[in-house]
C-alpha cells in the first residue's frame, strides 16, 4: 500500500469512525437528544423533507443568490484585477486595502444593506459579492504577476496580437491562479449568503435552520445543517479533485 | 533617507486618498438612500464620539471584548499546540490537513445553532463561537510553517550538539515564528467575526447585539456609529498586525 493510500484510508476511517461514534452516544443518550439527534435520524428526517415542496424553495432561492453572487463577484473580481494590475500607481495605492480587505468583519455591514435594499435577495447577493470579490481580485493579481516573461516575449516575436496573446498565452499562464480565485469565491459566496439568511432574512436554508432553531424544531434543524455542510463540502471536494485533475494534465503537456 | 521619506509620504498620500473615497462613497450612499437607512459620515462621527462617552456602550464593548479576548486566547493556544503536533507528526499531518481545509470553507454560521445547544446563551457559546472560526487557520498555518522548516536547520543543530532545549529556542522557534504570526493575524480577524455574528443572531450584549438592535429598532444612528467603531477597531488591529508581520518576515 503507497503512503497516498494509507493517508487517505486512515482519513476516510477517522471520519467514519468518528460519525459511528456520534451515533452510539446519542443512541445511549450519553449526549442529551435535546441538544443533538443521531446522524441516522438527520438523514432520515431529510429524506422525508425532500418529499415537501418547502425545501425544494429553500434550495432555489438559496443557490440562485449564491450563483448570482458567485458569478458577479468572479466578472468584476476578474476585471478589477485585470485593471489594477494593468496600472501599477493604483495597485501600490490600493495594496494596504487589499492586505487587511479581510480583517473587516464583513457582516456588520449586513444590516446597513437591509437598511439600504430593504429585506429581500438583495442584500444577500450583495453581502456574498462584498465577501467573495476581493479573494477573486487577489487571485486574479496572482495570476497575471506569475506569467513567465519569456511567455510574454514569445507572444510579442511571434507578433500576435494582443486579444490572441490574452487568450492563447497570458489566460493559460495564469490559469492556476484564476482557479484559486474561482474556488474561493464560491466558498465565499456561499458562507455570506447563509451567513446573511442566518441572521436577518425572509427565506432560504440559512432562514429554515434559523427559524428551526427557534421553534425547537431539532429534527428539522440538524437535517438542514447536516445538508448544508454536505452540499460545502461536495462543492469544494469536486472543485479541489478537478483542480488537481488539471494540474496533472500541465505537467504532462 | 529623503528616497525613504518620500515613500512613506506617497504612502500616507495613498491612504489619505482611500480613506476620503470611502467617504466619498458613503456620503453618495447617504444622498442617494436618505436619512431612513443610512447616517452621512459627519453625523455617525459626531454620534459615534458621544457614544463611547455613554457607560452603556461600555458595558456592550466589554461584553464582546471579553469573549474576544477569552476566544482569541483559546484559538492561539489550542492552534499552535495543534499545528505542532499535527506538524511533527507527518502522517496525522497529511491526514488532517484537508479535512481542516474543508472545515475552513464550509459555512460555520449554521453551526451556531449546536451551539447555543451545548453552551446556552451567554458569554461562553460565543467563545466557543469565535474559537471555532479562529482555530483553523492558526492551526493550518503553524502546520505548514513546521512542515517547511529547513532540514539543514535540524542537520546543523544536531552537527553542533545542540541540547533539545538549544535546539528548539535558537533553531525552531525562529523559523517558525515569522508564519505563525501570519496565522495568529487570520486567526485574530477569524475570531473577531465568529464572536460579532454570535452576537447578531443570538445574545442580548454587546456590540454585535447593538448592531442588529439597531435595525430591529429602526435607530439607524446607533447601527451606524457601532459599525463605525467596529470597523475602525479591526483595520487599527490589523494595521498593527500587518506591520509587525512584515518585520517578522524580513528579519
């Protein structure tokens, strides 16, 4: 068996291992049920939700802002980027800015929002977009600083023009980079939209755990959380497996 | 000297300049959504500077720079104890590395709920609150720090005849700091946003309860002067952090 292997059975059998564990201490009700259901019943509990409509709202009003999110923050994160690292006087200006972007607490801002849109996907979107925008501005920087001069000078010999050389030389250089940006953008899409339908809103999966919560209604909260951190961690697992996909497929050109 | 000069002057010029677009923005912001949802800077200033005379504000701010203080202490402690172990220990190491990835990326918030459940409300569940947004990336970072540490650094400590003691203070602890205080930076800003959303959804004390009381009760003013003070507190602390970061770094 390779080192890869072991570490990666070990991991899958930690994780197992540990969820097996959770179960029997809620069964021998060694942790109060009030305070926490067994992993099984999450499940089924979800299950039996996925037959309501209600969920299936939730899903679509949470994912539409996330995607909405998501893909303004990557355009203007990408274009930002693009910008300021075509004018280095604005990029030394703005550089303290980007070094402490986030160390801003961010959802402070959140209830401002209300104020200003009113309670509705608004103030989500933009929330998400505040969050994610400035990691895909970094990435994108990242990227264009890393494409090899030699590259560049290629480009310019073999007398391409600039849209060709943007496309065929400088985007695949940077690629790796942009893909971080990417990655961290939905992650960060998607925690300042629950985030925000947590903590103030009128609907969405953040809302339900929320409201949940509120109605000590635990069958349904543990399931919604159980869902939520699911569907979080498939997002990034899948995104980190085509990453190292690509990566593999570089080296070998 | 005077080239030196110069840079920091270009360098305040900066800041002035971004410090007066922000306010540039939130001043069109104000003319554009009006008294009702937003306060103009001058006010929230002026408000802001009578507020941090009240006691009452004091009791909020002491509230959540307690479980701040309590929270961040935590997460340094339990995430350089952590990030040792798990650096040193190569194989636990690999294997935890990216489930604490994973946790880093998933939406903590909607933990929140567990644990009021485990702590109840009050000082402790928001401690346990921020510790859980705070602890990973001091963890993650001091791993990483432990895993690049030079081995011609261990190969020459050992060549010297370094006691375990020698070995550790003049060797380790210097190649490690400069990134553990990068983690301890993340982990700062991390703690603070864990332990200021705790407050927002569930707590009747401090400032992130200021905050959304301000919206629940329509005193805009007051919602804007905490966030204000809030803001301005994290950029200083970051500041600070920044720069002693950087010396960390070069030196």
């Amino acid at each position: 068996m390779t080192r890869n292997a072991a570490i990666s059975l070990t991991r899958i059998a930690v994780i197992v291992g540990g969820i097996v564990l959770l179960e029997i201490l809620c069964r021998r009700h060694v942790i109060n049920p009030l305070t926490l259901i067994p992993p099984s019943e999450m499940v089924t509990s979800l299950w039996h939700m996925f037959g309501s409509q209600k969920i299936w709202d939730d899903i679509a009003q949470t994912f539409s802002t996330v995607a909405l999110s998501f893909v303004l923050s990557v355009t203007a994160g990408f274009a930002l980027g693009a910008l300021v690292h075509a004018l280095p006087r604005v990029r030394r200006a703005i550089d303290p800015l980007l070094a402490s972007y986030y160390s801003i607490p961010f959802f402070v801002f959140y209830p401002l929002l209300i104020a200003l849109f009113g309670l509705n996907t608004v103030p989500l979107v933009v929330i998400g977009f505040v969050f994610a925008t400035a990691a895909m501005v970094i990435s994108t920087l990242n990227g264009l600083d890393r494409v090899p001069r030699v590259m560049t000078k290629t480009a310019r010999i073999l007398r391409l023009n600039p849209a060709r050389a943007v496309w065929s030389v400088t985007l695949p250089s940077a690629a790796p980079y942009l893909f971080t940006g990417l990655k961290l953008a939905l992650a960060y899409s998607f925690i300042g939209v629950i985030a925000g339908e947590f903590i103030l809103s009128g609907g969405g999966l953040g809302y339900s755990i929320a409201y949940a919560y509120n109605d000590f209604d635990n069958q349904t909260m543990y399931a919604l959380m159980m869902f939520v951190l699911v569907i979080a961690v498939v997002m990034n697992g899948a995104l980190h497996v085509w990453e190292q996909h690509m990566s593999r497929k570089r080296t070998r050109a | 000297m005077t080239q030196a000069w110069s840079g920091l002057n270009s360098r305040m010029l900066d800041a002035l300049l971004l410090v007066a677009l922000a306010l540039a923005v939130w001043q069109g912001l104000y003319e554009y959504a009006g008294e009702a949802a937003i306060t103009s800077p001058l006010t929230t200033l002026g408000y802001a500077s009578s507020l941090v005379k009240t006691s009452s504000f004091w009791t909020h701010a002491k509230a959540t720079l307690a479980a701040f203080g309590y929270a961040l202490a935590i997460s340094i402690v339990l995430g350089v104890v952590l990030g040792l172990v798990l650096g040193f220990q190569r194989f636990a190491g690999d294997v935890a590395e990216p489930v604490l990835v994973a946790l880093y990326t998933i939406p903590k918030v909607t933990l929140y709920p567990l644990i009021l459940l485990i702590f109840g409300l009050g000082v402790s569940a928001k401690v346990a609150f921020g510790v859980i947004h705070g602890v990973v990336p001091v963890i993650l970072f001091t791993l990483n720090a432990v895993k690049n540490i030079n081995p011609v650094l261990i190969r020459t400590s050992r060549v010297m005849r370094l006691s375990t003691w020698q070995t550790i203070s003049t060797m380790l602890t210097p190649a490690v700091m400069p990134e553990l205080i990068t983690g301890v930076r993340v982990g700062f800003s991390l703690t603070m946003l864990g332990v200021l959303i705790g407050e927002m959804f569930a707590s009747q004390r401090g400032l992130g309860f200021l905050i959304i009381n301000g919206i629940n009760m329509h005193n805009v003013r007051m919602m804007m002067a905490v966030i204000l003070i809030v803001v301005v507190f994290a950029i200083a602390a970051n500041g600070l952090l920044l720069a002693f970061d950087k010396r960390m770094h070069r030196a």
